[in-house]
C-alpha cells in the first residue's frame, strides 16, 4: 500500500474509533443532537472511503473520466448548498457564497461524480481554514473549464487548525481526478496558491 493510502486507511481508522464512542454513548442517552452529530460523521466516513477507493483506483492506473454534457453552475450551486448546510450543522459562522462569472458556460463535457469528489476535498479545506467566508466561481477561460473555491483563512504558511483530523491528501485526490480529464495533448490540473485578498485559492482547471 503506498503512504498516500496508508495515511487515508489509518484516518479512517480513528474516524471509526470516534464514530464508535458517539454510538455507544447514545445507548445511554440517545439525543437527536448526539443522532445527528453520528449521522454526519457516517457521511464524512463514506466521503472518506470514496477518496480511498478514488484514489486506489488512480495509483494502478484504473481512474478513467466518464464525461457527459453537464452544467457547472448547476454542481456549483448544489455544493454552495450543501457545504452551507454543513457549516450549519458544525456551528462554524462561514457564509459560502457564489462568485457568479459571466464567463461560466452553460455545459461542458467532464465527470460530474470524479469532479464533485475533488471539489468536496477542497471545499473540506476550505472550511477548516476560513474564518468567515468560502467563495465558489467557474468560467471558461482560454479553453479551460476553470473551477476556484477561495477562504479568507490565515493563508497557506498558516498552520492547519484541524491537522489532528485531516488527511492531508485533498490536493493528492484533486490532482488524480484532474488528470484523469484529457483532451489530445491537454490535461487537467490543480494548484493550491495564495489568494490575492488573502486567505489561499485552490484552482481546479479541466481540458
């Protein structure tokens, strides 16, 4: 097993443990917040096994795209949706918002499933650092698909707030997913850099 997967397997490892001692606890005193905080962390862990397996799959060279004609604003306003919820749900006080791009195409042609998997693991980041604000954009730009997702957090020398639960392997994951996506001689790519106002940017950008 390579160290990348080593690492996901003994997260998910710990995850397991704590997930364990929250369900034992409710066998004592079953409370709909202590039921919903397992609920999310049975989420977390099947993202988490869905990365492992992503990633497997991309280490013996069986991660292929399977593209369809899809709308990037519709999976962008589905994940500002569904990372507001989870931000809710933690009681973390960060606003994710749309930076809405007149260069965003209506449709183009990548996997929604591998390219929602690499922006959940950016936007997992995101949320460990912000402090108040995660912002969303796509557009085209000079034949790239261009997905940003930016935090107003302390910046990439900053240390990680939650390293004690991460796995360090959302850019590792992202990068897999990217270059899976080939058009002739282009390939996907990522890079994670500083934000211009502040905070770090990670870029998503796809043939």
């Amino acid at each position: 097993m390579s160290t990348p997967l080593a690492l996901i397997a003994h997260d998910l490892k710990n995850a397991l443990g704590v997930l364990e001692c929250e369900l034992a606890a409710m066998i004592d005193d079953p409370t709909p917040v202590g039921a919903e905080t397992a609920h999310q962390h049975c989420a977390d862990l099947r993202r988490q096994f869905t990365q492992f397996l992503t990633l497997y799959s991309a280490e013996s060279g069986q991660l292929h795209a399977l593209c369809e004609d899809e709308s990037p604003s519709d999976l962008l306003k589905y994940l500002q949706q569904v990372w507001q919820l989870k931000a809710n749900a933690e009681g973390r006080p960060v606003e994710f918002s749309i930076d809405a791009d007149p260069l965003a195409p209506p449709f183009w042609y990548f996997d929604r499933r591998l390219v929602q998997l690499a922006l959940d693991a950016a936007l997992h980041n995101a949320l460990r650092f912000a402090t108040r604000a995660v912002r969303l954009s796509v557009a085209e730009e000079s034949g790239w698909l261009v997905w940003r997702i930016r935090d107003d957090g302390a910046g990439l020398s900053a240390g990680d707030p939650g390293a004690s639960h991460a796995t360090g392997l959302g850019t590792a994951l992202s990068r897999a997913v990217a270059e899976a996506h080939r058009s002739g001689e282009r390939q996907g790519q990522v890079a994670l850099t500083p934000d211009a106002a502040g905070g770090a940017a990670f870029t998503l950008r796809l043939p």
